[in-house]
C-alpha cells in the first residue's frame, strides 16, 4: 500500500490498495483495490474495482469468476420482502 493521505486501511497482497488515499478501506488479494484513489469504507477481495467506489462491496473479478456459493442466505427475506435466491 502506497497511501499518502488515507487512514485506518488495511491492503493485503502484491499492489493492494497501490494508489489509495480514502480511509476506512479493507483491501485483499493481488491487486485488490488497487483502483481506488479517493474512496472511502470499501470491502474490495479480489477485485481491482473503479477510482472512486465508495461504501461498496466487491468480491472477486466478473472476468474470471462466473459462480458465487454462500452459505445461509438462500431464501432468506430482505428489505422490502425481496427473497434472496
């Protein structure tokens, strides 16, 4: 990690959060977040994501990952009655 200005980050793997400046981020895997410039309260795993995500979650990369399996949400109901399938 390469941070100038951000705070309370952490970057795990080769280039993880490389240009990041937001605070409050959580960077995992080769080139996880590496995208990030000014965003803050990020969750990026695996996923180089866009300059200036904010408040987001992102797991894995859309060019290699094409199924996600997680235990405990099927059908559970959401905000609005929205079941999870």
């Amino acid at each position: 990690m390469n941070t100038a200005t951000g705070s309370n980050n952490v970057a795990v793997g080769r280039a993880a959060g490389l240009n990041l400046a937001g605070d409050n981020n959580i960077m995992i895997g080769q080139y996880g977040g590496q995208n990030v410039t000014t965003g803050s309260n990020n969750i990026e795993i695996g996923n180089q994501c866009a300059p200036h995500d904010a408040n987001i979650i992102r797991l894995g990369d859309p060019a290699t990952q094409r199924k996600t399996f997680i235990a405990g949400i099927s059908r559970t109901a959401v905000a609005g009655g929205v079941a999870v399938m």
